[in-house]
C-alpha cells in the first residue's frame, strides 16, 4: 500500500470504471425500474384548437371512446415529413395539391384541392406529382365542378371551380396533418388533437385514444404481468427447481471440494475435470442435456443396450413435465455446480490443518470432523455461494429453452424473454425483471439473516 | 481424506465422541492398546484414501462422458447424429459432415465472427477500464475505497435480465441496437466488477515492496512498474481476459435481446433452436463450449485466487 497521504491519483484511476458503470449500469437500472411503473403514453392533452401551440383543454387517457365531432388539415413543413419517423407511422395525412388549369367559365384559375379530387396522369421519376385530371363526381346530384381554395385547407375562401375531368398541371405538394375534435364517450370533454394519437373506426365517427403524449405511473404493467395466463407457473417453477437444485448442489459440490482437498495423486487433472463446466455456456449445457434425453438420445440408447425398455420413450414432451424438469435439474446440477466448489475450496485451504489434525488426533471420525469442524467454519464461504447461486438460478433461462422449447415449463427470465421478443412488451417485460431483482434482493437478505440468527442463537 | 464412519472400529474413543475430552491421561506409546489403535486409524485411512479416488473418478465421469458425447456427434456423419440407438463408441464414423454442415447453415460464419468481435472489444474495453481501478484497489489508501469495493461488488448480484429491456429501448432510440457494439458495451458492464475484483487481487499479489526496491535501485516508479509489476500481473491479466471473453462469448440473455440481424453465435443457436436439426445443434454446441474448454485449461492455477477473493 502507497500513498496514506491525501493523493488524486487513485480517484483518477477509478474515474472511468465509475462513470462506466454509471452510464451502462446504474443509469439503464433506473431506466428498468421506470419502465416497470411509468407509462410514457398514459394521457393525451387535447388542446382548444387545431394546432400544436393550443391550450390545454384537459386529458384523456388511453383507451377511451371518443367521437369525432370535426377534422381540419394543417400544412406540415416539409422538413417534418422527410424527418420525422412519427409521421411515417399511424399518421392521416392527405395531401393537397395547387393546380392550375382551365376553369369553369373558361379562365386559367389556379388554386389548391384534396388529392382525392385529383386523378395523377403524370408522375416524375422520384414520385412527385406533376400533373393529371379531376376526377367526375360520380353518382351526386349537385354542381360537379370542384373548388379551388386560396390555401390548403377545407375552410380557406373559395378563389375559382374547376369541372371534372378537365387537365390541370400541379405546381406544389403540400402534406396535411389531419387534426380530430375529439368528443370523449363519457365525460363529453371536448378539444382538438392530431390524428395520428387517435384510432378510427370503420364508421368513421367514433374511434379510441390508442396513445397518449404524456407519462404517469401506473400498476397497469405489473397487473398485466400478474394476470398473464403463465406468470404463477413461471414463478412457481422457478422457485421449485431453485428449491430441487441447491440442496442437491451443496451436497455435491461439498462432496468435490473435500475430493480436491484430499490432495489426490492427479489433484491438479481432477480439479481441472471438475472446474471444466464452471465456464461453460448454459445454452451448450442445454444442449448437451437435451441430446441425452431427447427421443433418439444417449438415454433411449443407453436404457436399450441395457433392456430396461424396448421402444424409445420420450421424455421432453407437454405430458411429460415431471422429465423435463428432472432434466433441467441434472443440467443445473452438472453446469452450476463447480462454481460453488471453488468458493467451497476456497473457503476449506482457509481452515487450518492443525485444528483438523487435532480433532483425529482426539479420535473424532472422519464425519464428526467435518460436521462439528469444516461446516462451522466453511459457513461465511457457503453463504456466500448461497446467495451467488440463488440469485443465478432465478435467472435460468437458456437451459429451460433448450429443455422445454421455453413453453411446456416456463420460469420468470423466460417470461421476459417472451414478453420482450414475442409480445413486444417492454413494460411488462421490465416487470418480470423488477420482479426477479426484488426475489434476488430478497433472497440475499434472507440468507444474511437467517446465518446472523444462527449465530446469535449459538451461546459460545 | 478418509472414509465414512461405517467402518470405523469400535474403538473406546470412537463410542462416544464427548468422551475423549475427559481421557486426561494418555497411555504410553508402545501401549498394545495404542498400536493396535494406530493400525486401526491407518487400515482406515487407506481404505478412505481408495473410496476418496472412487469417488473423484465418479464424478470426474459425470462431467467428462456428456461432453464427450457431444464432441463425438459434432465430428461424425449426419446419419449418425440422427440414428437411433446411439453408438457409445466415439467418433465412429469420424467424420468432419456435421461441422460442414454447420458452418454452411446460413448465418453461422457472421455469427461466430460476431461472437469473436463482440467478445475481443469486451475485452480490451474491460481491461483497459478495469486494470487502473483495481490497481487503485489494491496499491492505495484512499478514502471511498471501501465504498468502491462493496458497490462494485453489489452490481454483480443484480441479474443481467433487468438490465438487458432498458438498454435494448435505449440503444434503439440511439441508434445503436443490434450492432456488436451495443452489445460489447453490455458485456462489458457485466464483466467489469469481476475483472475489477480479478485485477485487483492480481496486483495485491505482488508486494509494494518489490516496487520499492527497484525504485532504491534508482529506477523512477513508472520504470519499476514497467520492468517489476508489469511481468509478474501479465498472466494474471490474461487470465482475467479470458474469463471476459468466455463471459461474452456464453452469454445469451442480451446477446438475444441487443442484436436481431447481427447475431453472435449462442442468440443466432438460441433462436433457431426450434427448428435445427440435431447436426446443427451438437456442433454449435460443441463451439460453445470449445472456449470454456481452453479457458478452464489456462486459469486453473487462478481459480482459487479469482473466485476466492471474488466471493469475499
């Protein structure tokens, strides 16, 4: 150790893994638990008029039936139209058209009208509209000529009428935002909003709030998760194989660290077989073990060379969850387990020999040395093993995919696998991993209290 | 280590194990009583001894024989993979079908240099972040050390799957999702508190002392650290290089989340894994172990240290 006095340099040298972890750790886990109870499309503001710098006349929120009580264009820029990914998705626009061409009573009148009056003849190569006919009025009774306006929009005055099928020339495009006034189906709030936050109906009259613009924290993710068809089995299942796989793992990995304690001749080749799955892939591991209990797989084979069955079983199929969960357990066992070895190791080179040896030289038996001497003192290694491999096993998941298909036997991680992949649900995919870091968080506490219970109880 | 209590011989002291304490004279040595007991104690540990050997070998099967049977299917015919009932004896027929096949399935070759790319940026960016931070650890007193320690620590425990959703919703508004950096950026937060902790015991390995005397000897202290500190924590550097790279390279919750078209190998295995054949499964199976492999080979004399100072 340098430095006691007072010195930058180590602040310095800690910088970057800091703010590394600030930026791509501490930051995205904020994020995470905001997507789990903030809903950033909750409300939508209804202004008092058609246009974005309107006053707020109230809010409503998503999902509610609304009528439509009147429409109005607004031009767009037409920097908006190219840039703005929005407006590509979900957005009414229409397009209006100022067209020159010969009027009613025979004069060049110019003017704009709807694309739905105008039937394009002549098109240029990127698309824009350069000219073509007015469409007839088919089947009205009424003037059939069209009416040319003095600006892009149904309420601009009237400067000219044009009659159907006449040829015109379009000199310039202009893209329309199409703005609702919005009657809400229950409170009669009324107000303006841009279309592309409202969904029509085929009736063209009534429709729904299908996005908001505005957040505000909600359950509703949280509730969704709890009443998915497959949330208490997932969170059953993970909780039951966590309760299969640990105890059976401390016993074995107890069992391979006092092999490797033992000091055996090939110490050094045995400890390198039992660390080998230690980095190994948990999808590999999947693999490995649905190979063995798939149909023609190593058991089949192995259960038929001996006679145990004369026709292949199947094993991981959705009536046979007992196997596959059997299976998920052996590869949990075979994967996870040599970690917890190491701590366990680890944990046995700190305990001293002289108090092993003294105990056998007092006659204690193999067994009475590591129950009344190696237990007690591996009990900070195995706590810490205890919470490292439950706080793993809740996030199982490659294993149970490859096992299971992700869908006979389902655990949380999987869960938000597919409400993110699948369903496209991020908030609630983010509440099934709330939920997983509360149980991890919860589990680590418990296992820190129950070891300090423990030794408050013991007298000595 | 010796054997279980069954075979234990009905030995005064053995009868109750409260009662050695209260034997408060021990007989001489050349009592028969006590060399009959030393025979005993011995015959037990030689037996212990055997059923301890039995019981390594037992185990080491369990873990080598499913391997093998996957490195065995990944080198032989496509007919072999999928007949029934299996042969036990490996890698007959020997034959390099499954892995052409497997490397001419679409999107394996990007995937698996995907994999390599994503792995190799994890890396370096995790080295170059990590190794200041766990010399600071390790070499100074400063106050927050503790702190930095125990925060570091704590961001192992939180699970990779709440931090997956919110990046994928951030990179996406950014711009930078499904792209292998996006996801080395990811790996990397995941890797950095164990390469932290990993360094940091690397370089508390190596006394300050000896830092010291080269700087008596009159080297300036970037020269003896250059030429004393740097060649003793290399291998231990590496070794947590590797550990970061095996990191990357198995990892699949937020390989399958980040990426869509640039797959690394076990998302693009992950999500084909419905509708592959056996060949295609055994020899992606067999790649993604294959690093493990190499990587437990070259670290376990740091096993211990690693993990040991890990889990503190």
């Amino acid at each position: 150790m340098k430095s006691r006095r007072r010195s930058l340099v180590p602040y310095f040298l800690i910088a970057p893994a800091l703010l590394y972890l600030a930026a791509f750790f501490a930051y995205p886990m904020f994020q995470g638990l905001l997507l789990a109870v903030y809903d950033d499309e909750a409300t939508l503001p209804l202004l008092d008029g058609p246009t974005v710098d309107g006053a707020e006349v109230g809010r409503l929120s998503q999902g509610s039936g609304i009528t439509i009580s009147d429409r109005q264009g607004n031009r767009l820029a037409d920097a908006d139209v190219v840039d703005n990914d929005e407006f590509a998705t979900g957005l009414l626009t229409e397009q209006w058209f100022q067209v020159s061409g010969e009027g009613i009573e025979g004069d060049e009148v110019s003017g704009w009208m709807p694309e739905s009056r105008l039937r394009v003849r002549d098109e240029a190569a990127d698309g824009t509209v350069l000219g073509g006919t007015i469409r007839p009025r088919l089947g009205q009774s009424g003037d059939p000529s069209t009416a040319l306006r003095a600006e892009p929009n149904e309420s601009a005055a009237e400067i000219g009428r044009i009659g159907e099928r006449v040829a015109v020339t379009v000199d310039e495009t202009a893209v329309l935002e199409v703005w609702f006034q919005v009657v809400d189906a229950e409170t009669g709030l009324e107000g303006w909003a841009p279309s592309r936050f409202v969904e029509v109906f085929s009736d063209d009259e009534t429709g729904r709030i299908d996005r908001g613009t505005a957040g505000e924290f909600t359950t509703k993710f949280i509730r969704k998760m709890v009443d998915d068809r497959k949330f208490s089995s997932a969170w059953r299942t993970t909780l039951m194989l966590i309760g299969m796989i640990l105890p059976l793992q401390f016993v074995l990995a107890m069992a391979m660290a006092l092999v490797i304690d033992a000091r055996l001749r090939f110490g050094s080749g045995f400890l390198y077989v039992f660390a080998l799955p230690m980095g190994m892939s948990d999808l590999a591991v999947g693999i490995l073990f649905f190979s063995i209990f798939s149909g023609n797989g190593l058991l089949n084979s192995f259960l038929e060379a001996i006679g145990v069955i004369d026709a292949q079983k199947l094993f991981l199929t959705a009536d046979t969850q007992g196997w596959i969960l059997f299976a998920i357990v052996l590869a949990e066992l075979w994967r996870a387990t040599s970690i917890v070895m190491v701590i366990l190791v680890s944990g046995l080179q700190a305990i001293p020999r002289e108090t092993l040896e003294a105990a056998e030289l007092f006659g204690a038996s193999y067994w009475q040395r590591v129950r009344h001497i190696v237990l007690p003192l591996l009990k900070p290694s195995i706590q810490v093993a205890l919470i490292l491999r439950t706080i793993l096993a809740f996030q199982v998941f490659a294993v149970v995919i490859a096992l299971s298909g992700g869908d006979v036997v389902t655990v949380l991680a999987n869960e938000t696998f597919r409400q993110y992949f699948s369903l496209r649900n991020n908030n609630v995919a983010s509440a099934y991993a709330v939920f997983i870091l509360l149980l991890s968080i919860a589990s680590a506490v418990f296992y820190l209290r129950a070891v300090r219970a423990q030794e408050e109880v013991r007298p000595s | 280590m010796s054997t279980p209590a069954k075979s234990s011989a009905k030995s005064p002291r053995e009868t109750s194990s409260g009662t050695s304490r209260e034997t408060a004279v021990l007989p001489p040595l050349d009592d028969p009583s006590v060399v009959a007991e030393h025979r005993r104690m011995k015959r037990r540990a030689n037996r212990g001894r055997s059923f301890t050997y039995v019981a390594a070998i037992a185990i080491a099967l369990w873990i080598i024989i499913p391997i093998f049977f996957v490195f065995s299917m990944a080198f032989t015919t496509e007919e072999t993979v999928r007949s029934y009932p299996k042969n036990f004896l490996p890698f007959v027929p020997f034959s390099t079908e499954t892995m052409r096949f497997f490397l001419g399935s679409e999107g394996v070759l990007k995937g698996l240099l995907n994999s390599v790319l994503v792995a190799l940026i994890t890396l370096v960016l995790s080295t170059i972040i990590a190794v200041p931070a766990g010399y600071a650890i390790s070499r100074y007193v400063f106050p927050g050390r503790e702190l930095f320690r125990i925060s570091v620590l704590a961001v192992r425990a939180f699970p990779i799957v709440v931090l997956s959703i919110p990046l994928a919703v951030l990179f996406i508004r950014t711009g930078l999702f499904d792209s292998i950096w996006s996801l080395s950026l990811m790996h990397t937060a995941l890797a950095l508190p164990t390469t932290i902790l990993v360094v940091s015991s690397v370089f508390a390995s190596v006394p300050y002392e000896l830092e010291e005397a080269g700087q008596v000897f009159g080297a300036t202290p970037v020269q003896s650290f250059r030429h004393i500190v740097v060649p003793l924590v290399l291998p231990g550097i590496a070794a947590s290089g590797l550990f970061t790279f095996v990191l990357s390279w198995n990892e699949v919750f937020a390989a399958s989340v980040l990426t869509l078209d640039n797959r690394t190998l076990p998302a693009l295995v992950l999500t084909s894994l419905a509708n592959a054949s056996p060949a295609f499964q055994f020899a992606g199976g067999f790649f993604l172990m294959v690093p493990s492999i190499i990587f437990t080979f070259f670290i376990r004399k740091y096993l211990f240290n690693m993990w040991g100072q890990v889990s503190k």
